[in-house]
C-alpha cells in the first residue's frame, strides 16, 4: 500500500468538532458512523483510520549519510493525532472505555468496529421483533402512529430500513380486530396504499367511529351528547314519523311515544318530567328573561352580558381575530330545544376602541339571533369585575379599578357600549398582565416585575400571585438550574455505619505500578480515611472486599451503609448482590449530581491538593502521585478537622492522639541504614535516598534508591529535610545536623495492609496507607520493630538468648537488622541466623530433606523485574488435648505478605468443614457403630501446585555456597503463601474426585463415597481429616490410597479434633472442650474465679448508652474466643451473642456480661454435648423469636435448634437484621432462619 504526504485538515479541529453532533453510544454506531465518514471524506482524511494512509518511517538518511527526523512523518503524526483527537470528542463516557489505551487513529476505528458492528446487527433485530410484536391495544392511532413510525425511524437509523409494503402490513395487522374491516378494505386496494397514506385514513376512520359512537360536551351552551344527556341515553336513528320533541301532535297510543332525552316509551320529550330539570343543569343556558322578550328592537352587531353563559357567542365571523374552522361534533342547545350547529371558533381583541379587554373562545353559530358575551369568561380572561345598576353596567381592572367598558340598560336587557373609549391610552405604557411584562423585561422574576409595579413605572392589569403560579416554558428551558443543597451537618453516630466512597482518576500519568485510579473511603463518623490505588475501576470489588474484612477483623464492626455515585464500578450486579448478601444498604448519588455524594468530592479535592502540593514541594516525578496521595491520606487521617470539633480522625477512631514525632518531609534526601543489602564489606552502609512516606506493613520508612529504583524499608534513617534529590539539590555538603530516627516500643504501628515490597523495582504501593490501628492492636511482623538484643560472642549464649522455652523463637529479619554490638565483624547474629535447639535443628533437616524430594523449588538468577517473597523459619510446639507434648515441629514459612495480586497470586479462597457437618457426620456415624478414624497430612501445604511464577529468597542457614545470590523458583506451595491453601484443597479435592467421591453442595469440604460396595464419608479442614464409613475394608482401602498419594500419619480413632475433645462412653460420643475452656480462663486471668450457675440474667438487656470499656481490644479478644467455645456449648449461644452484638464499643456493663458468661464457663467446663447412638434418622426442628427485645434497635432475635433424631446438630442465636411490625413476623422470620438451615 502506498505511503502517501498528509497536511494538516483544511477545516480547524474545533469545526470539525461541531459539525458532529452524534454522540456514539451502544445503540447508534451505523448513524454516528454515517456522520462521520462524509465529514472526513470531504477532507480527504478518511485514509488515515481504513489504514490506506500508513505512516511514513520515523527517520531518514540525511545527504551526509547521518539519520535525521522525516517531516513526512511529523506532519503525518500531527494529521494522526488530530483524527484520535476528534474520534475522542465524538465518543461518550460509555463508549470511550472500547479505545482506551490506542495511539493512533487507525486503531481505534478498527476496535470500534469490532466492538459495535455485532451490537448493531443485535439491535437490528431487536427492533424488528418490537416492530412484529406491537399492538395497538388502547392506544389512538396517534399514539400508537407515533409508536409504530418510532420503530421504523429507529431502523432507518441504523441502516436497516422496512420496506414500505412490509411497513403497511405490520401496521395494518397491528390495529387489532376493532379496524378489521379497515384493514381488509386496505389491502384489497390496488395498489397497496404507501405507509404515509395509510395514517390519515386511519385517524379519518378513527373520528368516523367517534362521531357515530359518542360526541364530547365542551361548547358555550349545552351540548348535545349522541350517548348520554344529562345521564339519559340518545336515540342514534330516529323514525321519520316520530314527533318532534316540541311537538303537539299526539299518538293514538302513549306506549308508541319515544322520549329522545331519557329513551323511554310513553312520553315525548316536551313533557318529559326531566325536561325542567335538564334545563337548570346545561352548562350554557340561555336567560329565562333574554328568552321572553322582544330583541328586534336591537342591531345584529350589539352584544349583550349574559351571566348564565359559559362561553362568548356570535352568528358571524366579522372582526374575529384569526377565525378557525371548528371540526368538532358539538351542537348548542338553545331554550326552545333547538340545537345549532357550531361553524367557527376564535377570539375578539378590538371589541371597545383603546380597551384591553379580549373576548377568547368566542364559538360562531350562525343560527343564534344576537352575540353573547359570558360573564364568567369575561372576568376570568381580563381579571376584571362587573358592575350592574338600573340604568347600566360598568367592566373595571380589579387592580387598578381602570374603567375598560361600559353598558346600557334598554327594555330590561344590558347592552355593551362599543362607542366607550376606555381610560386607557395607546400613546402611553399600556396596561398589561404580569405575565406580558414578564415576557416584556425579558423573563425576570416575578419580583422584580412586582418592585417595578410597585415604584409606578409599569402598570399591570391583574395580580402578581394569580400570575406567580402559571409556568412559563420559555424560563424553564433557558433558566433551569440545579436546587440548592441544604446544609447537612449531621454525622453518624458509631464508625462505620455509613462509609462513603468515590474513585478518582484515570490519571495522566500512570505511576511505576501501572496505577490510573485510586479508590477512596470516608467513615461518616470519623471521617478517617483509606486510600486504595487501582489500575483498573474492575479492581475495585477486590479492594472493597479487603477493606470490608479488615473492619470486621479489626474493629469487629460490620458495613451498614455505603454512600456513592452512580459508576458501573458501584452499580454493577456482583457489588450490588455483595452488599445485599451483606445487609449493606447502597446509596446512590442521582445521576449528573455529585454533590448528593459531597463528602467523597470534598475528599478528592484534598487529597489531591495535598499529594500535588507534596509532590510540587519536593520536585518529584509525577509518576510518584501513588506515593504522594497515600501519604496525603496518612497525614490528613492525623490532622485536625473543624467539622471534627477541631479533633482528628485518627482519635475519633482509636480513642487517642497521633504520634507526630515520626513525621518527616514527603521527597527530602535521606540515608537509611543497609549494610546487609551491600555486597562486600568495601560497599557503602547507606545509600543516598529519596523519602517516600511511610511502610504500611513495617514501623519504617519507605526509602527509593534513584539509581537502582529500589524501594528500601528500614527504621533506621537519617534525614535531611531540606534537601530534595528530584529539585537539582546536590548531596555534597550537606549540612551537619541530620536527623536519625529511631522508634522505640511505645512509638505508634504506621498501618497494616497486604501489598508492599520490602525491596523491589519500584514501587508496589500499599493499597491503603492509612489502614492503620494503635501499634499494641497489631501485632509485629518484623523484628525491626523492636531494638536489636545485644549480641553475646559464643554461640551457646547465642542461642539461648535467641531460642528460649517459648514456641516460637525470635523473627529472622528480612529487613536490615541493626544491632547495639560495635563490633565490626559480620556475626551470624547480625547476619539473622541463629543456631536452634538440637530438636528443632532435626526438624530443619527432615523438612529440607522433604522439599528436595518433593522437588519444591529449583534455583534461578535472581529476577530483574519481579517480586521476590523472603522466607523464615517458625518453630512450634504441638500438644495433646491434656496439655503434654505432642511433637515439635520446624517449618519454612514463606513472607506471603509482600506478593503482589495479579503478578504471583491470584484467587486465595479455600473452603473448610463447617462445625454443623462435623456433628452431623459424627451423629450419623455413632447411631450407625461406624468407626471414626482420624488422619493428619504431613506438611499439607507442600502438596499443592502452583500456577503463578513466585520466586522466594533461599531459607536462612541453607544458602547454596555455589549459587548464594539465587533464587527459588517455587514449584509447589509453602505454607505463607496466599495461595498455597487454595492449591492443597485443589490438589487433594481432585484426587478424591478421580478415586470416585463427589463434594457436597451443601458443603465443599465434605466428600461422600457411595457405591454398592459401602458408604464412605471424609471431612476436610486443612490438613486434618475425619474419615468414616459402612464398610471398614472399604475405608481402609481408602486411607491406603491417600497415604500413597500423600506424607499421612493415621492417628487412629477420633479423640482430639479442632480443639474438640471426642470422647466414647455408652451411650456414644460425648464432645466437649474442657482444655480450651480452661486455657481461655487462664488467659482471662479468671482460672480461679467463683463459678456461677446462670450464663446471663433472666431478662436482662444489654444497652449502648452506658459508660465505655477502658480496654476494648481485651473485650473483643474474650468475646471472639468464647464464640468458638459455642460449637459444643449450644447453652452459650443467646449470652455470647448479645455480648458480640457490642464489640465496635464495648461500656463497663458488657465487660460484666462476658466475666458473668466466663465464671459459667468455670463451673461447666467439662460439660459438653452428648450424641446418642440409639437414636433415629428424622430431622426435627424448633425455632422461636423474641419480639422487640433490642432496646437499641427494637429488632428481634432468632433462635433455632436443629436434631438429628435425639442428637443436637445445629443451633444458632442472632439479632434479627431488620425490625418485625409484630410478634408474629419476628416468629415467621425465625421460621424461615431455620428452614433455611434444614435446607
């Protein structure tokens, strides 16, 4: 194809841009499309997006044999950009998301196409079968004409037009079987009438069959009704040898007589017994005295005031302003009984010389004798009253009291005076109504036409009120605006019960992480914040899903309400069908209206203002606005608010005041310490940095090395806070007072999140560096928090300061590790290795030796551009349900926390038993004598197998000597990772699978075997595993193919499963949890309190409006873990719920409440729950509810128990979630709980 020069379009892009006028949206590509190629063909432009016009190359050789730029391309490139430019313009917010990412404009056309051409042929048929489809139903054929041509236009549009003879048929079949006639007459006609033919014929037919059916009544007079008159029915045919109704002939038999007005036999009309009647009731009747006395005396064009018309009337159309041919069926009954025929309608403005008054709806009937002027009209019209004396009448401005027209009175009858000249002169401002001095000033508001009335400069004809009310169109397309928003000061009352939220972006430059977007959340209460970055708005339902766990973990609150726009991120079905799971209520902002989502705008504006002004301060690229706006959030969460009461977020959440101590300059020059990342000892300790704000997993700082574009997390820095790296400072002679930090235990946790790389290519931000709690809520996940123990020279003392009696020896650091010793030799010490007992060293060994014959990794160069997880080793001790020793147990750990969604994990769910499964399984095995057996996967973890690419730093103390700076490549999981429970569930679960088990739909962790050699049940929770059956052979065959597949130790009968102790007497298995009961009390510092027989006082309800706890993490801690002691405890169930029903603000009564339910605890401690073995099958259920028993909510809370035959299986004790308007629907709704879990 050949290479062709371009030039710049003849017509300016801002031409152009007006000359489209379509916007393309999902339903009319082929008429945006239409409009668009004509425009650019006339340009000769269109090459540019079929790809006829290519671009010319980039460079070209210069004379003197050196490359140089090509102009062709520049100005190629410049015709390129401007096409994109206005493709761009030409797209809505909607269509604009299929381009995204293009550069030049060929491209985009091209995706366009294929984008929207299928949707096109989509709509096509859509259309088509609305077409086939419709029916008249009650519509007029107006309407349902509109309608049909809608769909047929819509057609056109798209490029597919009906054909005019398909067109009549489908409209003709679309009347129904009212216009079968019709139809039928239509298409035996030769030829077929055209579409545009056929409508008038239809809407003439339709008043056809209007006027033969019923006449309307809305005339001046009474109006004759072909169906009812005064609620009496009229003769359709009359009898050419009836009498008329004023008739005086009479029949020879009264039962022959037809009454026309009531359509009954026996009486003619005359002397119908309604015929009085009738007469006061026509709404336009004529004067009785009008009627009896001579008018021959007066001329054809006097006008006479009636009070008892509706409506102005006159025989002619002389001095009519604009007469109209009047096409109605309605007739004027006059008092003789004679109905006239109405010709004309229109309106009378000059009826009095230099007078205002007009007479509208005036009705032409050329029968009547003399012209009518309707009081009532008159008035109404020109806001006027009239005066009647002896000898006249007088027409006066009820305003202003200006004399408009005068009367006489002759032979008892008024007559209008024509010959008057009003009071008012044309010369001067004329009198008119607000409403035409609105018009006038130009549609001011009608106080502004009031004050003007007032000063006397314009004179109007009525009031200002009557006219206020009427809406004027022309205002309301041209003055339409938004109401003003009310000032809304109120907050909610507890965290997290509204949370609001927007998203923000896409940003102009894409950070180092690919992010354009980023998410933000506002707690209502507190107004503390969290910031999440996206690279896609599809990201967002992930984040939302950390963040919802995170309150609910770490605050132990839930979500009620969640506040934002109107995004398809907010209002697609899988976030929508979340938060109604969740019992979130969802409130969305009208569309175009976003101050209805006010407070996450305000956010944006300071969240920006803030991350711009940090960013603009230190000079620092602006793909570094990731860093900038996080740590924006992180200060804003620490400032004082004057909506707060000058308090600030973070003490409204955490009940304390921000450590401000920490707090350096966003961007300055700093030195952190990282002697171990050198890679001699010749190498400097500390590289020369930029500050990026602050770790969200460490209590450090986040340091950028510009030259390795590494980020750095260490705690020991030193600052120079007016110096910045990005703004030209040189780092030579730097001033000598630097500032080192140095946190000590009691100095706050910067925040927690699951997204940072301790050192990488930078960066990987954390999703949230504000989710930050009070440094003793979380716990240390590095010993960098802490200052380094001193270093003892020999390694016996070594060790016994590193690894004491506790299960778990002190952390190895993946962070750089500063220590108090000044020697300058490398120690092991420094180094983070330790030497461990000889128990644990042995358990090092076996688990070495396992990964090498699993083939667990394989080493590789160190990767340049991808995250590499750090590992450590984690010690435990294992003991039996009486509190002995088990075993010790050694295992690698990888740092899960620093993987990257979407580089090296993806999906991280993982089923387990659910405790009712497990007390259905042990209930159906101890009435049916099956055995219980018990098996444990060694190293369970190790079994799956990974489908990302994760690469992990080599274990400390196993450092290949020939490959030191490798790393491994994982080829199965290891237990840390965020995928390595998901990819042992898979692995096991399609074993079971392959050997002839299926998962149950009611839970995935059970699997069931069933053939005609036996039933087989196995329950899966983690690594521990219950397997029981009909036949033990079958079983046992079984546990040999598991433990060929699988490292498993067979534990032999069921005794200790969970915390469960399982054990077997007489009457079948009695579970209970004595030791997690007991060590519970030891950590509640209650081994030796007073046991008490009741869990809860009888009737007692707990309240929120009481004096807070001191100490709420020791209250949630308590009452979390006494939720677990539930599952063989059903007596614990109603008090441990209301307790947790307060863990977001637990007051001094609730902490009573839950040392109440501990002393019960102490006192049944071996109690538990029995399973019966001689029992039946039958399920059998029991549900009951309180009514209004919250005094802080007035909802009510659901109670069930569910049996298995005799055996207790499932139970449950919950507020209900929304408020029942009787006792009777707090009772169905604890019904419906129950069937639920039966189901």
């Amino acid at each position: 194809m050949a290479v062709l020069s371009s030039s710049p379009p003849t017509l300016p892009l801002n031409t152009m841009v007006h000359m489209l006028t379509i916007k393309l949206t999902s339903s009319n590509y082929l008429l945006w499309r239409n409009q668009f190629i004509p425009l650019l063909a006339s340009q000769e432009l269109f090459g540019y997006l079929d790809g006829s016009i290519t671009a010319p190359s980039p460079m070209i050789t210069a004379s003197d044999g050196t490359p140089k730029s090509n102009p062709a391309y520049t100005s190629w490139l410049h015709t390129d950009q401007t096409l994109l430019s206005l493709l761009y313009s030409s797209l809505t917010e909607e269509s604009m998301s299929e381009v995204l990412g293009f550069r030049h404009s060929h491209e985009a056309w091209h995706a366009l196409e294929v984008s929207f051409s299928h949707r096109s042929k989509t709509r096509e048929l859509q259309l088509k079968d609305e077409l086939q489809l419709t029916h008249r139903g009650s519509q007029s054929i107006a309407e349902f004409s509109r309608t049909f041509k809608g769909l047929c236009d819509q057609l056109a549009a798209i490029g597919r037009p009906i054909d005019d003879t398909d067109k009549v048929h489908w409209y003709l079949r679309a009347l129904g079987p009212d216009y079968k006639i019709f139809s039928t007459t239509m298409m035996s006609q030769l030829p077929l009438p055209s579409f545009a033919e056929i409508v008038p014929k239809a809407l003439s037919h339709e008043i056809f069959e209007q006027s033969i059916s019923h006449s309307s009544s809305n005339s001046a007079y009474f109006v004759q009704q072909t169906s009812k008159v005064a609620g009496h029915k009229q003769v359709k045919h009359r009898s050419s040898a009836s009498p008329t109704p004023f008739s005086n002939s009479k029949s020879s038999s009264n039962s022959s007589v037809h009454c026309q007005l009531c359509d009954k036999e026996g009486h003619s009309a005359k002397r119908c017994w309604s015929f009085l009647k009738l007469k006061k009731k026509q709404s336009a009747n004529l004067a009785e005295a009008f009627s009896a006395c001579s008018i021959q005396d007066f001329n054809d064009s006097e006008w006479f005031p009636d009070s008892g018309a509706t409506s102005h009337m006159t025989s002619d159309t002389e001095g009519m302003d604009q007469p109209a041919v009047y096409s109605g069926n309605d007739r004027v009954m006059v008092g003789n009984g004679q109905s006239l025929a109405i010709s004309h309608t229109g309106s009378i403005s000059s009826l009095v010389p230099s007078s205002p008054l007009l007479l509208s709806n005036v009705l032409v009937v050329p029968g009547i004798k003399k012209n009518r002027i309707s009081i009532s009209q008159l008035t109404k019209d020109n806001n006027c009253c009239v005066t009647f004396s002896s000898s006249g009448f007088t027409i006066q401005d009820r305003v202003t009291r200006v004399v408009l027209g005068v009367g006489r009175c002759e032979n008892g009858l008024y007559v209008l005076d024509r010959r008057h000249h009003a009071l008012v002169s044309t010369t001067s401002s004329p009198r008119a109504s607000v409403r035409l001095w609105h018009t006038r000033l130009g549609h001011p508001h009608y106080r502004t036409v009031a004050s003007l009335s007032k000063l006397g400069s314009i004179s109007c004809s009525n009031k200002l009120v009557n006219n206020d009310s009427k809406i004027c169109v022309g205002c309301k397309l041209g003055k339409s605006h938004r109401l003003p928003f009310s000032l809304n000061n109120e907050r909610c009352a507890m965290p997290f019960d509204r949370l609001h939220c927007d998203l923000w972006g896409p940003s102009p430059v894409s950070s180092f992480n690919g992010y354009r977007y980023y998410a933000v959340f506002i707690d209502d209460c507190t107004r503390f914040s969290w910031i999440f970055p996206l690279k896609h708005k599809s990201d967002f339902f992930d984040n939302f899903i950390n963040l919802q766990r995170f309150i609910e973990t770490q605050f132990f609150a839930k979500i009620k309400s969640f506040q934002c726009d109107g995004g398809t991120e907010f209002t697609n079905n899988k976030f929508r069908s979340h938060l109604h799971s969740c019992g979130i209520d969802l409130r969305l902002a009208c569309p175009y209206t976003p101050s209805q989502n006010g407070i996450a705008e305000r956010k944006h504006r300071h969240v920006t203002e803030t991350g711009l002004t940090l960013m603009f301060h230190a000079r620092v690229p602006l793909s570094l606005w990731v860093e900038a706006f996080s740590t924006a959030v992180f200060l804003i969460n620490r400032l004082p608010s004057p909506s707060l009461a000058g308090k600030t977020p973070y003490e409204l959440l955490f009940g304390k005041q921000p450590n401000y101590s920490m707090l350096r300059t966003f961007g300055c020059l700093c030195f952190p310490y990282l002697r171990d990342y050198s890679p001699n000892k010749l190498s400097p300790k500390s590289p020369p940095c930029v500050f990026l704000g602050y770790s969200t997993l460490h209590k450090g700082f986040r340091c950028l090395d510009r030259k390795t574009h590494r980020v750095y997390v260490s705690r020991h820095v030193q600052f120079y806070e007016h110096t910045f790296p990005y703004n030209g400072d040189s780092v030579q002679n730097l001033p000598s007072n630097i500032d080192y930090i140095h946190f000590s235990e009691s100095q706050e946790c910067v925040s927690s999140s699951s997204n940072v790389s301790t050192s990488d290519s930078l960066p990987s931000p954390s999703f949230s560096n504000s989710l930050c709690l009070p440094c003793n809520d979380i716990p240390h996940l590095s010993s960098t928090s802490s200052p380094g123990p001193q270093v003892p020279l020999d390694e016996d003392s070594l060790l016994d300061s590193v690894v004491t009696d506790s299960t778990t020896p002190s952390p190895v650091s993946s962070s750089p590790r500063v220590t108090t010793s000044s020697h300058p030799m490398i120690t092991k010490g420094k180094a983070g290795i330790f030497k461990p007992r000889s128990y644990h060293a042995m358990n090092i060994s076996s688990s070495s030796q396992l990964f090498q014959k699993n083939d667990t990794w394989v080493l590789v160069p160190r990767p340049q551009h991808h995250n590499v997880v750090g590992c450590r080793w984690i010690f435990k001790t294992k003991l039996h349900s009486d509190g002995s020793i088990e075993r010790h147990k050694a295992r690698l750990v990888a740092q899960g926390f620093s993987q990257v969604h979407g580089l090296d994990f993806g999906d991280t769910f993982n089923p387990v038993v659910r405790p009712a499964t497990v007390r259905i399984i042990l209930s159906l095995a101890v009435t049916s004598g099956w055995r219980l057996h018990q098996l444990d996967v060694k190293n369970a973890f190790l079994h799956g197998f990974l489908n990302e690419e994760v690469y992990m730093e080599q274990p400390p103390g196993y450092t290949d000597p020939q490959f030191p700076q490798h790393v491994c490549r994982l080829k199965r999981a290891l237990y840390g990772l965020k995928q390595a429970p998901r990819a042992w569930f898979h692995r096991f679960s399609s074993l079971l699978l392959k050997l002839g088990f299926h998962s149950s739909q009611a839970d995935s962790s059970l699997f069931v075997y069933h053939s005609s050699l036996g039933t087989v049940y196995l329950l899966l929770y983690v690594d521990d595993m219950i397997i029981t059956g009909s036949t033990p052979s079958l079983v046992h065959t079984f546990i040999t193919r598991l433990s060929n597949e699988f490292s498993m130790k067979d534990l032999g009968d069921l005794h200790y499963f969970l915390g469960v102790e399982v054990q077997a007497n007489e009457k079948g298995l009695f579970l209970s949890q004595t030791k997690y009961a007991l060590d519970l009390l030891q950590r509640a510092s209650m081994i030796d309190a007073k046991p008490i027989s009741t869990p809860f006082v009888v009737r007692q309800h707990l309240s929120a409006k009481r004096t807070l706890f001191s100490d709420p993490t020791l209250f949630r801690s308590l009452a979390g873990a006494l939720q677990y002691i539930t599952i063989t405890k059903p007596d614990l169930s109603f008090s441990v719920n209301s307790i947790c029903q307060f863990m977001h603000a637990p007051t001094e009564d609730h902490f009573r409440a839950l040392k109440r339910i501990l002393r019960y605890v102490k006192g049944t401690a071996h109690h538990g729950l029995q399973l019966h073995k001689q029992s039946t099958r039958d399920l059998l259920g029991y549900s009951d509810a309180d009514w209004a028993g919250c005094p802080n909510t007035r909802r009510s809370t659901t109670g069930y128990a569910i049996f298995f035959g005799a055996n207790l299986i499932s139970w449950s004790s919950k507020k209900q979630s929304t408020v029942s308007r009787s006792s009777a629907e707090a009772e169905y709704r604890s019904l419906a709980v129950a069937t639920a879990d039966i189901a």
